[in-house]
C-alpha cells in the first residue's frame, strides 16, 4: 500500500454513521461528527423521507450502502 494514498473511500459499501461521519468531519471528535451529520439529515426534510423509505432511522447506527448514495447525493462526496 502506498502512504502517499488517501484511506480507502469507497463510498459502495455499508458504513457505521460514525464512520461516514468522520470523513464529513475528521477535524472534531468522532461523537460529535455523528452527531453532526444526524443533525444535517434531521434538518434535510426531502433527504429524511427519502432515508425513511429505506427503513432509516435516526438512531441508527448503520448505513446500507443506498443510504450512504443518497447522503452524499445531498450533501456531496466527504
């Protein structure tokens, strides 16, 4: 593996909300970026129906791979 690579980001994959949230935000603590990124999907009305048509719930700690598409559709690639 070369060091001069980025980590892996493949966004086609299952993430922990945790996880997808540190790549939104990898300059705060990791609790608080999941607690941001829930807070920016609770304030996204269209983006929230979209994830509850998926079976997503706000306290859920697992992301399937639509809902990982769908956030970064809204909100842009980390």
């Amino acid at each position: 593996m070369n060091r001069n690579q980025p980590p892996n980001t493949d966004l086609n994959r299952t993430f922990g909300v945790k996880e997808l949230a540190v790549l939104y935000f990898p300059n705060i603590a990791p609790r608080s970026a999941s607690t941001r990124l829930k807070k920016w999907i609770m304030t996204t009305p269209a983006l929230l129906a979209e994830l509850a048509k998926t079976n997503y719930r706000p306290t859920a700690r697992i992301l399937t791979p639509r809902q990982v598409h769908m956030i970064t559709d809204e909100f842009g690639e980390p």
